[in-house]
C-alpha cells in the first residue's frame, strides 16, 4: 500500500516543473490602425451615425476634427452577432496635458481631438459610432490591438489555472515545497519512516517548534512607512520605452514642489476582462497615449485592475514626482492612479479597493503627504479648457486624495465610486505611517515578475511638516 504514494509523489513533481518554468514573454508590440467611419471632408452633426465597421482590435477610440467638444457613442458588436450597449466618450475626458511640458509638444502636432480609449475585449468584430452632440469632420476609429504575451510552453500559465502561477520569489518557495513532499512521500513509499528514529523524531519536533517560533516572533519591519504593495513594473507588462512615439521626449519632468495630492480615475469601457489582459489593456492604453495623443508617455503614474493587480504607469513615477499627463491644469504635484473599468453604475471589486487604498498610503507616505489636509494649486494652462476654474486661478482643495472631477470637467471616475470617496480618504488615512524623520531613510523596492530588488537610499529634508492641516481660505 505504501508503494500507492509515488502516485502523489510523482503528481507533486509535475506541477512543481510548470510553476518553476519562466512565466513572463515580452509581449507584441500594440498596433494602432486610422478606419475613417465617416466621408472624407464631410461635416457630420447630431444623430450621425457609422455603418457597422469591422475592427481587429481590443482597445478603440474616437478621433475628429472640428467641435472640440462633440461627444459620441461606441458600440460594439461581438463574435456572436449581438451588439453591446453603447458607451458615451468624449474628447480627451479623462487623459490631458499641461501646456509647457513635453508631453504639450507632442500634443501639439496631432490633428483634431481624441476620445480616451475604452478596451472593447477580445472578440470585438465591429463598431458602430454615433455623435450624440456636436459637429464633426473626418471622423475615425482609432483601433489599437493589444494582444497579450503567449504563456511559454510548459509554464504554469501555459496549463489554463489548472497549475498555479506565481510571480516572484514566491515561485521558488512553493516550487520547492512541492518538491520536498514529494521526496518525503517518495520515501515512505519506498520503506523509511520519520518515526523508527528517535532522533529523527527529535529532529523534526525540534524543527516545527523552531519554524512556528519563527513565525510568530518575526522582527517587526523596518520603520520606512507605510509598507509597499506589490506592484507589476513597466518591464513585465512589455511597456514602451518613455519618448518612443512618434514624438521624441527626452527624460520625464519632475515637480519642482514635490508630490502633493493624489487624483483618482477609471478608464471606462469594458469591466469585462480577465486578470492576463490587464496587461494587455494597460499596453493599449500607453500605445494610444503615445501615438494617437503624442505624449511621451502613459498618462498615469499607476494602474489598478478590478483583481488587485497594480502596475507601474509613467517611467519615473514609482518614487519621483514625475509630472503625468492625465487632469488638465492639475498634473504638476499629483500622482494619478487609474482604475481600470468603468465604475459610473457599479464600484469597484473589494480586490481593487483594497490595493487602491494600499497604494495611496504607501505612495503618499513616502512624500509625507496628509491625506486629510488641504493644499493650495495653481491652475494651469490645458489643450482640453476642462478645468473647474479659471487659468491661474489660485485653488485651495481641502483634502489631499481628489478625484479628476473635482478639478476638471468630466464624470471620471463614476457615480458609484464618487459616493465612496469620503470612506476611501478615511481608510488611507487611518494606516497610513510616515518614513522616519531621520536624516536618512531607505525605500527598497520589491517588484513582481522580475524576482528582484532595489534600493534607493533618499534624505529626508526633516520631519513631515507638510502633514499638518492647512488652513482653508
């Protein structure tokens, strides 16, 4: 009966092979196609619509020139005939320069405007547009296909979720787990037993006492704040290098002032997809960026997808006050986090929340940023004239996380997650620790995918006198 075990055994080895295979390919490159939908030269007005438009494509967008402020419709039609219910978008709603950076250059010398783009999933066959508002000429589907890396064969990936895959270090330990209960059932199966010895016996009491002991008296962490969540770099999700459009940028611009508040987005469209294409729509969205809008980069600092997953955003970001290009006349001093979905009707999944409230207490933490405290902006100059006041109108916001419609002309990021802002402040709040006030302080930097590390050792300019509560006007 014993010699039944090298069954199991044998059973551990083949899943500890898929999980120690590599997991991560580059993906291709996203590849954007210009489908004109309306006559050339021909100016269209209200009730327009397309013909149903064949696309290849995960990820569309609307371009035209003429009104600025035409608002559309997009509907979808999917591999089985039927035809989604249509998603409102409109110029540049969501994503916007500042005039003066790089990414205002790049803008600069695209024609018309653009809608932010709604991923419309895999089995889109066609779309249909109708201009719900306004007037336009050359109306155009920007079609971006974003198709997401092949897992390698043999990897964990590779067996469809019947094998786990773990990014990580963590792959290592449960790799080798696996294979340590498959020698020691091999064993047994083949006549040894832990429990003729008895300073086998001892060895291994002894070592499980140890390893709960461990366990339960681990040191406390390092006192650098609020911890790190676990965040997917630019490198695993395959992103373009910063200022590779089709305009060139040199290195990413920095806030002279520092990180001072937090803007919170969705991206709309479709919430329908699986944690594998988040990748996918994260690379569609910075193809779109870079080559429909001419910017340098992703919009946002930080993405987050409805299972939790978070990636890196624009290049710098992660520890810098990189200046992004996602709220118009707002973007110097603020870091913008985009939920991926659309959250005008529905909120966001528990997944989501949580590593959006991980995320901002880490994120702000470290630039000893009070999320409870008002702060002072300018309002800058923006292509989109979104902005809730006047160009170089001096605004005090009294809290520090914001959502883009509180400072621009737009619904992001939805109904439904705007009644959740108050509960959202208030968790970040409650858990949020700052680094040392030390002269000295150290960040180290764990990314998933990579199976790496790095350290970046900043000063800190004194005790986090920012997080006092300013006064409002």
């Amino acid at each position: 009966m014993r010699r039944l075990l090298l069954l199991p055994a044998a059973l551990l080895v083949l899943l500890g092979g898929p999980v120690l295979a590599v997991e991560s390919t580059a993906a291709p490159p996203p590849t954007t196609e210009e489908v004109p939908v309306a006559p050339a030269d021909q100016t269209v007005a209200t009730g327009w619509q397309s013909a149903p438009t064949p696309i290849d494509a995960n990820l569309v967008g609307v371009s035209w020139e003429g009104d600025s402020s035409a608002e559309f419709t997009v509907e979808v039609q999917r591999a089985n005939g039927t035809w989604t219910k249509a998603t409102a978008v409109e110029g540049d709603s969501d994503s916007q320069v500042d005039e003066g950076t790089r990414d205002a250059v790049g803008a600069a010398t695209t024609e018309g405007t653009a809608t932010d783009p709604i991923w419309v999933g895999d089995d889109a066959t066609a779309v249909r547009v109708t201009l719900a508002d306004g007037t336009a000429a050359n109306v155009t589907v920007e079609a971006v296909d974003s198709s997401p890396a092949d897992p390698p064969a043999g990897s964990a990936a590779a067996f469809g979720g019947f094998v786990p895959a773990i990014d990580g270090p963590g792959r290592y330990l449960f790799a080798g787990a696996l294979f340590a209960s498959a020698v020691l059932l091999g064993a047994i199966a083949l006549g040894w037993s832990p429990w003729r010895s008895l300073r086998v016996r001892r060895a291994l009491i002894i070592g499980c006492a140890v390893g709960l002991v461990a366990v339960g008296c681990r040191p406390a962490p390092p006192a650098n704040g609020s911890t790190m969540p676990p965040i997917y770099v630019r490198s695993t999700w395959s992103a373009a290098p910063f200022g590779t459009g089709p305009v060139t940028c040199d290195a990413p611009q920095m806030a002279d002032g520092g990180l001072r508040f937090a803007v919170v987005h969705h991206t709309a469209g479709s919430n329908n997809y699986s944690p594998q294409q988040s990748a996918a729509i994260v690379r569609g969205i910075q193809s779109y960026h870079m080559n429909t809008n001419g910017y340098c980069d992703i919009a946002y600092h930080f993405l987050i997808d409805k299972y939790g997953q978070i990636f890196e955003g624009r290049d710098g970001g992660m520890l810098n006050p990189v200046i992004g290009g996602h709220a118009g006349g707002f973007n110097t001093g603020s870091v913008g986090v985009a939920l991926l979905g659309d959250f005008t009707s529905i909120k966001p999944s528990d997944a989501q929340w949580k590593a959006l409230v991980h995320l901002l207490r880490w994120r702000l933490s470290q630039a000893y940023v009070n999320p409870a405290a008002g702060f002072w902006q300018t309002v800058a100059s923006s292509p989109c004239n979104c902005q809730n006041w006047p160009v170089g109108t001096s605004v005090y916001l009294p809290n520090a996380i914001v959502t883009h419609r509180d400072v621009d002309q737009t619904g992001c990021p939805g109904n439904a997650f705007y009644t959740e802002l108050a509960t959202l402040r208030s968790q970040v709040q409650s858990g949020l620790v700052y680094p040392p006030t030390t002269t000295t302080s150290s960040t180290t930097v764990t990314t998933l995918g990579s199976g790496a590390t790095s350290a970046s050792t900043t000063t800190s300019t004194g005790p986090p006198a920012s997080t006092t509560t300013s006064s409002s006007p």
